[in-house]
C-alpha cells in the first residue's frame, strides 16, 4: 500500500448530502459525537478507508486483528426534505507530517463524487478549565456557513480564541474549498486534559447538529456508553502506553539487530 | 493531496517578467519586503499553491479557517519598456527536507510558463547587531546577474560573510538554472533576533527592487504597516507557540488514544 | 529504487500454499522458527524482496557485502494432500513509518499471484518473564482461523493480554484481508529482553506449525544452532551498536561536511 | 524536484568502463581521493545529479550560489587495451532514509547504459587511531572481485573489522548486483576523527586503482593540496555549524512565524 486507499462496499445514491467527520482528537470529542450519532442512527457502513501514514501497528480487541482504519457511514433521512448524512468516524488520524493532506485529498474527492456539496469536522477546543455549559464554536472557510447555520446555538466569533487548528478538523474544511465545497469546523469547548474522554462537550455539538439538520439523536445513552467506553479507554490507553514504550524498546532493538 | 498543487485563477500575459519571492524566514525579510510591493503595487493575486509539505494545521484568522499557501501577484508595468512582475508571498516554507525542492519545482515550472526568465528571492542576513543603514547583498547564479545589476546599490561580494542559504530563498534560484532562468538571492542585512520583524532591511531591499526595474513605491506606510503587523504578528506568535505545545501534547496523546 | 521491488528467480507452482512470514522482532522468534524450519525443510529461495524502507547501510558478511533483504523460500509437500509452504524470512524490517505498508503489500500481491490464500506471521509475545513451557498465541483476523486450527495447541483467547501488535507481525495479517486472504499472527510467549533470542519461544511455535500443517521438523538443531548463532548475533550486535554510534557521528560529520 | 534527476551534458563513448565513486564520508576519503584523480587526468565533467533527498539549502562559494550535486566525469584510457573511467564525486548523500536508494538507483541506472559494468566505490574505514602506512581494504559483493584485483595490494580479509557500511559506499555496490553489475568497496584505513580529512588514506586507495587499472596519477600536490583545500574546509565548516545552528533556530522561528 503505497498511498490511502478507500475500499467501496456500496455506492449509495444519497439526497443533498453534508459530511460529519469526527476522528480522535482533543477530548475526543468529534469521534464521541460521530460515532454516537452513527450507532443511534442505525447508519450504514458503506466504505472503509486505509492508509500508509497510519501507525505501524494493528489493535487486539476482542481476540481479533484490528487494522486502523477509518469508516464511512451513510444515514437516509426519512423527511421528505430532509438531507442525508455521510459520517466518518476513525481509530486514527495521520501519523505523519504530509499524510493530513493525502488522507484529506482522498475523502474529500470520494464524497465529492457521491454528490457531498457541505462538510463539517467536528473537533474540541481546549480551554484548560470545565464549563458547566459548553459552547460549541463555528469556523467555517466562507461566510456561506455562517449564514447557513446562524440559528443553531453556534458562537462564531472565535477570533483571539482559537489560532491554529491542527490535524484532519482544519486540513480537510481547509482543502474542501479546493473541491467546491462549503466547509466548517465545529469545535465543542472542552478542557483539554490529556487522556480524557469529554462527553458533555459531545452532547454540546450533537445538540447543535440536531439544530442544524432537523433530526433527533436520543442522548439519553451517551454519559453511560461514555463511562464504558473510558474504561475500554482507560484499559487501551495502559496497553497502549506500553506498547509504545515496546515500540521504542523494540526498534533499539531491530536497529541493533537486523542481522540476527 | 498527494504533492503540491497551483491553482490558477487566471494566466496573464506577461511583458519580460521577472519573479520576485518573498517568504518568511529570517527576519521576515522577503515576506515583508514583497508584501508591501504587492499590496502597494496593487498588484493582481492570480493564483495560489498549495502544498502537503506545509505545517499540517490551518490558521484562524478573523473568524475563518485559512489553508496555508502561497500566492502568485502579478503587476503590469505601465511604462512603455518597462518589465513586468510576478510576486510570490506566502504564510509557510516547506515543513519537510524533500518538500523545498518540489516546492521550488512547481513554481520555476509554473512561471517558466508564463514566460518568466529571471528570478529573485529576497531574505535575511543575519548579523546578530542592528544596522543603522542595512546592506542588501546579492548572490547570484552566475555572473549575468552582477553585470544586470552593478548599479543598483548591491553587495555582491558576500564570501567569508555568507557560507549556506537555507530554505527557498537559496534552493529556488539554485533550481532556477536547471530551468534555463537567471536567478540570484537579495539578502538584507538584518539583526536576525527571533521573533523579529525588520522594516528597515525590508525597505533597504525595495529601495534596491526600485532601482533594478525602475519601479517606485511609496514607502511611507512600511514601518507603521509593520508596527500594526508586529502586534498581529506578535499576538499570532503566542497563539501559535501555544499551538506547537498543544499539537506536541495533543500529539502525545494522540498516539496513546487511536483506539479512544 | 524508489520502491519495494521483488526479485523473482522462478515461479513455483504450488498446491494450496500457506505464507510463513518470520522477520526479526521480539525475541527473534520468528525469524529463528521460520528459518529454521525453511533451513531443516530444504526450502528452495525463489524470490528476494528490497526495499528502500530497510536502512541506509549494508552488512559486512564473510568478507561480502550483503545487502539487507528478505527472502521467499518454498517448500513442496510430499503428501499427497498435503499443503506447500511459502517462507520469507529476512534481515530487516521497515525502517520508516509508511514503508511498512508499502513492503506487507508487496508481499500479499506477489503470493496472492501464486494462489496463496493464507497467511501466517510468526512473532513474539512479551511478558518480561522467563516461562518453562512457553505457550503461543494466535490472534487471527477472522473467526475462520479459529476454527481451522483450534486443535493444534494455540491458545485465541489473548484480549486483556496483548493491546497491539507492532511493525510486519501484525500489518501483513491486517493488510491480508484487502487481498482477500485469511491470515492469524502466531505469537510465542517470550520474556522479552533485550538483545536475546530465544529458541524455546520459537521452539514452541514450530510445533505449533507441525500440527497445524501435518509436517515434521527435526528440532534436535535448534538450541545448538541457536548457541552458535548466539555469538555471532552477540558479535554482530556489538559491531551494529558501533557502527550505529559511527553512523550517528558520522551523520553528524556529513552535516558538517558537504561541502569539504 | 520530486525525485532525482541527472542532467546530461554529453553521454560519451565509452570502452569498458568502470565507476569510481568518491562522495563525502568518514575522512573524506573517497572524495578526495576521486576527486583529485578526476581533476589530475584532467577527466571531462559529462553529467551532473541533483536530488530532493539532499539538505535543504546551498552553498555560497566564490559570490555565486551553488547547489548541492554530484558530479560525473569520464576520462579516456589513452592506452589501446586500457579501460575508460567514470568518476563521480559529490557535495553531498542523501538527507534522508529512503534517499540513499533512490540516488544509488538513478547512478547504476544511468552507468549502466553507458555499457559499465563494474562499480567500485571509495570511503574511509575508522580505526580511531593514526597507521603510519594506512592499508586499503576491499569488501566485494561476489568472489569475482577478488579475483581480478587480487595482486593490487587490497586486503580482502575484513570480517570481524568492519560490520556495517552505511551510506553510499555500501548501498551503491550491493544495489549494483540487482543491475547486472561486479561491485566492491574500496576502505582506506582513517582514523575517522570528527571534521578531518585524510590525504594519507586517500593517497593509499589512489596508489591502489593505478594497480587495478595500470595508469598513473602525479600524488605530488595531494598534500599541498589537502593543506589548502583543509583551510578551506575549516573555514567552511565553521559557516556550515552556524548554518546548521542558525538553521535549527530559523526553523523553530519558522514554526512560530507561519502567520508573521
């Protein structure tokens, strides 16, 4: 595998579609609330996307070999002129410096192809302090968005807040300009500790999303699918840990010993 | 995105064109110096580039995502003999070893197109004092140049003073050769502290660009337009010294959290 | 060489052929095991594959320069519904992130071509202790291995035990499935130390391998070979660790030094 | 520049050729040593190669800009059974890991149609101290090598001295077999200090191809030469080490200024 494939089960013919990317980040809060929203819409996988610039490892879960990848999921709303949702969730983003753009080039030329005019990345913005009540920010490429989205509980005043974005929640709304498309990030407040799954701020951006497309997601399961998944995390995280510790052992150790 | 792209808004008919490359660096020299004449100039944006080897994170700046480029200006020049010029400014260099030469690349290639037969890169020379009266050396290809140019203020004579150029402003005209172009680099004396930006090299390098091609530009609004800038500037740094620790720790924690 | 290349010296027509992958990793036990076994089985070499992915340098051997590489071997089976065996055993693994990929799918390509549908990584499992009987693990992509091979000593059941498998041992079973592949990595429990290869660890795999695939391998060799390999490893690590500090300086030096 | 090129002045006619390779290294042994044997037969410079994979800046030498390359020069045996060479000295290796393949493979690439079939490469061989007579070494990929310059001084027993060779010395001959080629390294003993180049090794490996390929070089300017071209390199390392340092600080305020 020379460059990022995308693997195509099915290619569904889809009204007006908007792209929601939540992929692991700050908080995790777009992959939270993605996935969630995915799993409570019972939406369909429908493609699966590989990369070189992926970390060189495969995940154990649940006695299985689990390659890291990123997922596809189609959703048809049922109201007459409601839109359809493309969501992609994901273990990983690049784990390198020049995949972002790759790895951005390719979804976004894939969902340009299935007719996708709109797509939102989903991403937390750290504030080092817990709100009570999380805003949910707005940074769209054009003023088009703003526009478009002004009565969702969005702030879109982030100026002297937020300078830079980094990694897959600004590079692809960055590139989809590129392609035609109207692009934005939404950005749940949240404070940013390092291993901390946060899904108040979560709750916060499914909220506005709901505003924004006219749908219902039942939160009810999230704060306690969240308490789970933290202990899955908490676990993983550990072996992870020590698996990176190993990765580091273990390549001293390949580089002392590829002759063996 | 898999290499760099240029995005051509328009292709202008050019009149023995010359390119001047303004990126930021030492000092922040070229950018400031090209910036001002592009903007002064009033000179037309006509196309952009866009590259994976770029940081990979975008900037916020007045409540909109903007994807880190390049930008191609180009100003006809009203006088009957006059040349015409290409302007290239830009946010980022090459955020990789191998991406300054494509890079350069794609740009010698894109403006050999157009016509163009002699570039310029203008930097910094960093001598660690302030200057009361900045020297613009000039280090050209090939001897062409220092004959073009005797008489327009240039040091030429920089051995013992200057041993390696990094980064665009040396690697674009060293290309430039293999591209059948005259090229050589402009370098204004300058302090070369970090976080620095140096109005008076930048003018003392216009002031050289005026006599070269006969050109004027009003320099009266340089030092307070950089005034306004370095608070801008200044602020953005922080923003963006804070990012670099937050993409360093959210890197970290990336790297444990893939399976998050 | 820009990529990967395989050195094809005769196609091998082969019955039902199952791909044994033992590169150096923890412990050696793959490679130790599947050498062996290509070595006491008579296996014919049929292909090498290089790669600009291994590292910059070669090994001095016997007064030769060897460079570093990876080698198909097959094996016939003499019974008459018996399987044939593909091994690739090798010098080194991906020295870059994405070279991994690249390199595990150059391997699934080229056996896929040969009818191979199959795919068994040999690796080590570190538990930081020195076990009496080691056991081995197997971690299969799909429920299907499990059932092939529950009756040959392997024990599935490694959740909470292992969190990730790093470099080839996990990627080539993770990629196999794109090409339509089954494939399980099998791991020998191993305590993990540095610098340490560890025939019991691949002494239980063998075995493992023998009922799996109804063949007999004469293990009376292993610890001697091990023994004798175990110097010249030892030998060989310490002039690896020189040459790496050589290399470093050395590096250090060419920075310094290209224009000398 | 995405890959490395090689800029063809004239392809010369060539009977039975051999490649000498001379690129900086430990004592700069190889470069020296080729590159006064190129400039004293007065051998003719026919191509030049230039690659993304070399640092990302140039060179100020004598007012002009140079960028970074290797060199090729062909020279005629006037002799009638005698054999051509081609010589090739350089600025620089590759920068990068994968680099060092991909140059070694545009150089055998391009030889090779230019009917060579025999590949010898020259660097340094670090003893950490100081031979009065310094001995050359020959590690050759296969048993011909040794057979046809058995009687020209080399000692061909390297095993338990040296295990690794890194860089281009080593990958150029082990990637020359997958060409068709003889290939060998040629290692004059150096004591490998840091910033230290060795006339007396280099003398030693010139005194060895006159054997191999019965010419003759004038060695009386080696060490006046190397005297001079040892200020120079002084002199230029000094700016290179501030380069670097002045790079790795412009770097990181390049990481701080992308917005400047």
């Amino acid at each position: 595998m020379k460059e990022t494939i995308i693997r195509v089960f099915k290619k569904p013919k889809l009204k007006n579609p908007v792209l929601l990317v939540g992929l692991p980040g700050i908080g995790n809060v777009g992959r939270l609330a993605i996935g969630y929203m995915a799993s409570h819409l019972k939406a369909e996988k429908f493609a699966e996307l590989y990369s070189p610039h992926f970390f060189n490892l495969v995940v154990i879960h649940e006695d299985r070999i689990h390659m890291l990848r990123q997922e596809f999921y189609c959703w048809k709303n049922p109201k007459k002129n409601g839109r359809d949702l493309i969501m992609l969730v994901g273990d990983s983003q690049s784990a390198t410096q020049e995949g972002h753009y790759e790895i951005a080039g390719k979804i976004l030329e894939f969902v340009s192809k299935l007719g996708c005019e709109e797509v939102i990345t989903v991403g937390g913005f750290a504030t080092g302090k817990i709100a009570e009540k999380p805003k949910v920010y707005g940074v769209p490429v054009e003023e088009e968005m703003t526009k478009r989205y002004r009565k969702c509980g969005i702030d879109f005043r982030v100026s002297g807040k937020v300078g830079t974005i980094v990694g897959a929640a600004g590079i692809i709304p960055g590139m989809a300009k590129l392609y035609g498309m109207h692009a934005m990030a939404l950005l749940g407040e949240t404070p940013g500790f390092p291993i901390h799954m946060d899904p108040s701020a979560a709750e916060a951006v499914i909220k506005v999303i709901e505003k924004m497309f006219g749908i219902q997601i039942d939160l009810s399961q999230l704060h306690e699918k969240v308490e789970e998944m933290h202990e899955f995390v908490r676990k993983i995280e550990e072996i992870q840990r020590e698996a990176l510790e190993e990765m580091k052992k273990k390549k001293a150790q390949e580089e002392l010993k590829y002759i063996g």
